[in-house]
C-alpha cells in the first residue's frame, strides 16, 4: 500500500516542518533587523504571490482556482528566501542552517498544494515512479510482446492483464515534434496472429502532461485491465497520445504556431497504429477520449474527422481550445487567424459540418458545486449542438474537482459505453442518462 501525497501523513508533516523551521529561522535578531528587514521580507513574500498570481492568470490555467493554501506556501516560500538573503549576516551559525532547510520546505509544501490542486501524482511510489522514469505498469517491449503472442496461442490460455508498449511514431505528415507515446494492447489482442481487428480509442490528458500521465495520474491500465477482465478479454487497443510534445506546449490540439497535433493524430498517430497493430481501420471502431484539454481535444477531433473517429468521451473539457482570454488564444494557438480559429471550434464545425451519421459522444462534467461552472455549462452547450447536428450523444454529470483523481473515475464510469460505442466485442449494451 502506497503513502498519498493527496492526504493523510505526507502532506501535514511537510507542511507542519516547514512552518517550524521557518518560524525557528525568523528570530529576534537586532532591531534593524525586526524593523526593516523582517517587514521588507515579508513584502516579498506578499510581492512573489502577487506576480504567481497573475502569471497564471495571463497563462488562463487552471479551470478551477488554486486552493488557498497554495497561495500560502507560495507567499511563506518567497518570504523564507528572503529571510535566508537579508538575514544571513545576523544571524547565528544554528540558525542559518535552520533557514536553510526552511526554504527547500516551503518549496516542498507548495509543490504538495499544487500536487492537491490537479491530483497529479497521487502517491509516494507514483511519485518515485514519475521522478526516475520508473517502468509504466505492465509495460513490455517489443521483443516480449512476440513472445507473449507465440505462448498465449501455444498455451490456449490469454494473458491475465493486457500490456503497454511504448512507440516512437514518424511525424512525416505532420512534422509535429513529440515524445514517444504508449499503446495498451488488451489481452484478447495477443490469441491470434495476425492480431484480431479489434476497436481503438486515442486518450489525450491535460494541459500540462506527458504520454504516460493517463497511465501512471489517471489510473487508465487498472481500468482497462479490469474491463478486459469482465469481458474475456476484450478490450479497446489505446493509443496515449502526445499532443504537446514538451511538459508545456499548449496545442489545444490544434494545428498552428505551436505545432500541427492536429494533423500528428490524425495523420501519423492512427495510420501508424491500424498498421503495426491491426486494428479496424473503419471510423466506427475508433474513438478518441480525453481530459480536461483531451476532452476539448477528444469532441473537437471528432466533429471534425467523423471519417475517422466514431466516438468522442469529452471529461471536462472546454467550450473550445484556449489559451488564455479570446485575444490570447487567437494569437497563441492561430497566430492571429481568426478563420483558423474558426476551423477548429467545435460548436462552428458542427453547425457548418450538417447532419453527422455515425457518430456518438459523452460528456462527463464535474457537477457545479466541485468545481467550476464554466465546465458543466460547456457541456450542456457542446451536447445541445450535437444533438442538433445529429450527435447521439449524453451528458454525464460527476462529483469531483477538475484533477486527476476526477479524470481517472470518469474514465472508469465511460469505459463501457466507449467500448459498447466501438463495437467492442462482448460489450454489453451500454445506457448512459442526461
């Protein structure tokens, strides 16, 4: 059992050090010292969360505020560096090296409220696991993956859990620059060879991510691995997508001055993964899903490419792709083409798009009183827009914050209408209520 980062233990006795060592740090000290120094330290501190302040704001992350207590630590950590610059001179050996380890402690018990904020890294081990690059869970390669499909045949018996395979897909169309992306191959996957056409769904996580966080932030191979479990061991092939291609690229899945992801997804990534994995290459078989900026991504990549993709799960996404206030966004994401802009706004393409044949969504929104209202609404307004292009699609409200730890339940909660949706062989039908 691992330790949270989220409660408990963890983050109160961080938290509880650091407010000792920084108080221990302060001191009498002189008079010049509680006069001016001490008074100028803590209008840095005050100054430093100000401009944090207003750097995300300018940014537009976060689509739901920061906790308080973020804005604490931020304000204590700026103060600590100050106390440890103006305060060296006077203060004694002992407590120079307290002030010392007082600023490494405030940083620590920021990181953790931001860690609160988004549910990024949910435990100790998940943490160790991010920080040393640790093995993905079930992850092989690909000489094991010709292994496992030549025993699973030999055998008559599949595997008990399905298996990741990290990939480095060409970016010759889109000459989008990216990291390498992973695929969950389900257990059905390995019983024949050449592999059976079984169903595929693209997952794209957050605005600030890598490859693996559905893995590793959002619980995604657990999921899957236990939904292949209850149906012999189908399951969809998944694709985790990199739409970013550094920690901090927000493409909104776009294409533009901050690289096509658009065409890497749907020009690279999926002919890539119908040709080296055998799955369907029929559009209603393949689905896109996503979180947050994936799930403005999943509903955006859909409406525009219904030859291509037959469902969308939209988890708490936005109206449209964003970047900061409508200025911003026009000049961040379409270097200031508003034509461009309009190609890729979802509700615009549906209504230019007329009536959609094929193709079904979901919208998971946290419910109001979690989190932001501007989540629940976009859905509400996405789904009226669908339905009137001739979307068969649903609204599915959730408690939960806009983290991880809300991503990797409605990603639990959608699954088997996603899968059902896909033609997943032995899914169940699958109802969902508005």
């Amino acid at each position: 059992m691992s330790i949270s980062l989220l409660h408990g233990v963890v983050p109160l006795a961080t938290q509880a050090a650091a407010a000792a060592t920084l108080a221990l740090a302060i001191g009498w000290r002189t008079r010049r010292w509680r006069r001016v120094l001490l008074p100028l330290s803590v209008v840095i501190g005050i100054g430093v969360t100000l401009w944090l302040y207003w750097y995300i704001s300018d940014e537009g992350w976060g689509d739901t505020p920061p906790p308080r207590g973020l804005w604490v630590w931020v304000a204590l950590t700026g103060f600590a560096a100050a106390v440890l610059v103006l305060g060296w001179r006077s203060a004694a050996h002992w407590r120079r090296a307290v002030t010392v380890l007082a600023v490494p402690l405030c940083v620590l018990s920021a990181a953790l409220s931001v860690n609160l904020w988004v549910g990024y890294v949910p435990d100790v081990q998940a943490g160790w696991n991010q920080l040393t690059a640790g093995p993905l869970p079930d992850q092989i390669n690909a000489t094991d993956v010709t292994a496992l499909v030549a025993n699973t045949r030999t055998q008559h018996q599949l595997p008990a859990k399905g298996r990741v395979v990290e990939v480095s897909v060409p970016d010759d169309a889109s000459h989008f620059t990216h990291r390498d992306e992973y695929v969950y191959l389900p257990p059905a996957w390995f019983a024949t060879s050449p592999p059976p056409e079984l169903p595929a769904v693209v997952m794209i996580g957050g605005e600030f991510n890598t490859p693996a966080d559905w893995l590793r932030a959002g619980n995604a191979i657990n999921t899957l691995d236990a939904y292949a479990a209850a149906h012999q061991g189908n399951a969809p092939v998944t694709v985790f997508a990199d739409v970013v291609g550094t920690f901090h690229n927000d493409t909104e899945c776009v294409n533009g001055p901050r690289g096509n992801a658009a065409d890497h997804i749907t020009k690279d990534l999926v002919p890539y993964v119908e040709s080296h994995f055998g799955v369907s290459d029929d559009a209603s078989r393949w689905g896109v899903a996503g979180w947050s900026m994936g799930g403005t991504c999943a509903v955006d990549l859909a409406a525009m490419h219904p030859d291509q993709f037959g469902a969308f799960d939209d988890m708490a996404g936005d109206i449209a792709p964003n970047a900061g206030d409508p200025s911003q966004t026009l000049a961040r994401l379409y270097g200031g083409n508003a034509a461009a802009e309009a190609s890729f706004d979802p509700v615009t393409v549906m209504q230019s798009h007329g009536k959609y044949t094929a193709t079904a969504g979901l919208f998971v929104s946290p419910l109001p009183q979690f989190s932001q209202a501007s989540q629940a609404q976009a859905a509400q307004t996405l789904n009226t827009a669908a339905h009137n292009a001739g979307i068969d699609s649903s609204v599915v409200p959730l408690p939960g914050n806009h983290d991880w730890g809300f991503a990797a339940t409605a990603f639990a909660n959608s699954l088997p209408w996603l899968a059902t949706a896909l033609h997943t062989p032995s899914a169940s039908a699958s109802t969902l209520t508005s």
